[in-house]
C-alpha cells in the first residue's frame, strides 16, 4: 500500500511541475507577493535568491542557496509551499555509496536530489547515475533511502 502511495505522490508532482512549466516567466523579487516572500524568507532565512520564476498566476518558483545546497522551491500565491528540492550531490549518504557500489563496477553520480511534496508531506529522493555498463538511469529512493523499483510496482499491480 505504500509503494502506491509513493507512486501517485511522484506522478502528482511531476504532472504539477508540467502544469507550471507552460508559463515560466524570470521575475524580479520586487515582483513577488509579499505573502510568498514573508514565508520564503521564514523557511529559508539568510538564503541566497538566485531566480524567481512567475509560473502563471497560481506559483511562483524559487532558485536559492541555503546552508550552502542548492534548493528549488515551488510557492502557491498564497505563500505556502507546494514543493522543494534540495540538491544532495555534495552530499550523499555512505548507504548510497555502499548500493551504487554493489550495483556497478564503475559509476558517476551526476545529480542527488531530496524532493519534498508539502501537500502530502511525501519525501522521496532521485538520483541520476552514469555508468559504462548501464548508461543513464534514474534512480528513485523512498524517504528512508531505500530503492524503489518502479517495475516491480507496475507489476504488483
């Protein structure tokens, strides 16, 4: 029951982040609601704006650094968070180290992301991992860290 859980948070927030794209526009800071920046500036305090994005009229799209991550932070119009994603490459836990290891003889992690969904306070984490034997893959962990096979889910159900 978990494993469907899981799936329908990340189809819903990639399906979100679909909706959102249609429409980006780069905005200035003094162009975002006050509402949006009063929370951004709570959750994140002393961060480092990079980019704003105007993602229609619905959200607003947050590029930053805090704590010395990259984060990407999508805002509602009324200020509340509907997700956020840190980026881990930096920083990536030795259990993970030890997984890609047994998997591969030879790899690269090329990006590690901590993806939080506030609607349903899902966390999941993904990986983009390069290797001669296996090319380009995408990998996707649950918030404990533990590998989710996307495969064998469609096939349990």
């Amino acid at each position: 029951m978990k494993d469907y859980f899981i799936k329908i948070a990340m189809c819903s927030l990639f399906c979100c982040s679909s909706f959102f794209c249609e429409a980006q526009t780069v905005v200035l800071e003094d162009e975002v609601a006050f509402e949006i920046l009063k929370w951004h500036f709570h959750h994140y305090p002393k961060s480092t704006t990079k980019q704003w994005m105007s993602l229609g009229e619905q959200a607003y799209r947050a590029e930053f650094a805090f704590d010395g991550k990259e984060v990407v932070t999508v805002y509602l119009s009324d200020g509340k968070r509907l997700s956020e994603e840190v980026n881990l490459t930096k920083d990536m836990p030795l259990s993970l180290t030890y997984y890609l290891e047994d998997k591969y003889s030879k790899y690269k992690v090329a990006d590690f992301r901590k993806i939080t969904n506030f609607s349903d306070e899902m966390v999941y984490y993904k990986m983009e991992v390069k290797s001669k034997e296996k090319g380009d893959e995408t990998l996707s962990f649950d918030e404990d860290l533990i590998p989710i096979d996307f495969a064998l889910i469609s096939k349990a159900n």
